[in-house]
C-alpha cells in the first residue's frame, strides 16, 4: 500500500503509468499525449472545485475540522484524479517534481510580503 510518509514520487508516476498500460492508455509505454493529459487535468480540477462551490467560511473551517466525511472522500478522490494527471504529465515530459517544487519555493519566498488577507499566492 502507497502512503506519504514512505512512497517516492518515482514510485507514484511509476504506479500511475502501470496504471495506464493496464487499461491500455498510450500503448505499450502508457505514455498519453501530454497536451490531452494537461486539459483533463482541468476538468478534474473542476470537478475538485465542485465540492468547495457556495460553502461559507463556517462550512469550510468545519471540513478543516473534519467535518462530512463524504466531503472529504470526494474532494481526496478529485485530487487524487488531478494529481495523477499531473504526474503522468511530469513523467512524459521528463520533469523532477521535486525540483521544480524547491525553485517556485525560491520564487515565491523572494517576492515581497504579499497584502494583508490573502492567503494563497503561487
């Protein structure tokens, strides 16, 4: 069984590209043309959006809280469906996640302080 605290991201894209050999996704290399992969990683990432659109700020402190676990379970399955996209993508295009994480780090921990009540700012 993968978990965070003990799998690679080497061994991540390594299952997910199995994955799509399995179900006979990009032919024998599992390999799909990264364009198509990049634009259903949208469509996942609005289905991720879905389980967040018209909650309040008390909703979202309570899901933070542990809140409607069925929720969570969908909001865990479209990230995990984004996330594998991503992977798939990082693999064909021969990218180090890792690495390309650390530089935007860098990046962003040079800019300025960012305005009093934002909260996210890649």
């Amino acid at each position: 069984m993968l978990s965070d605290k003990y799998t690679t991201l080497d061994e991540l894209k390594k299952a997910v590209i199995d994955m799509c050999i399995k179900k006979h996704w990009g032919g024998e290399t599992g390999t799909q043309n990264p364009q198509h992969v990049a634009m259903a990683m949208t469509v996942e990432m609005s289905e991720l959006l879905e389980n967040f659109q018209w909650l309040d700020a008390h909703e979202v402190d309570a899901l933070v809280q542990g809140a409607d676990p069925e929720r969570r379970a969908r909001i865990a399955e479209e990230f995990a469906d984004v996330m594998m996209y991503g992977l798939q993508l990082m693999r064909t295009l021969d990218i180090d996640v890792s690495r390309e994480i650390e530089k935007k780090i860098g990046i962003v921990l040079d800019r300025p302080a960012s305005r009093k009540g934002r909260e996210t700012h890649t």
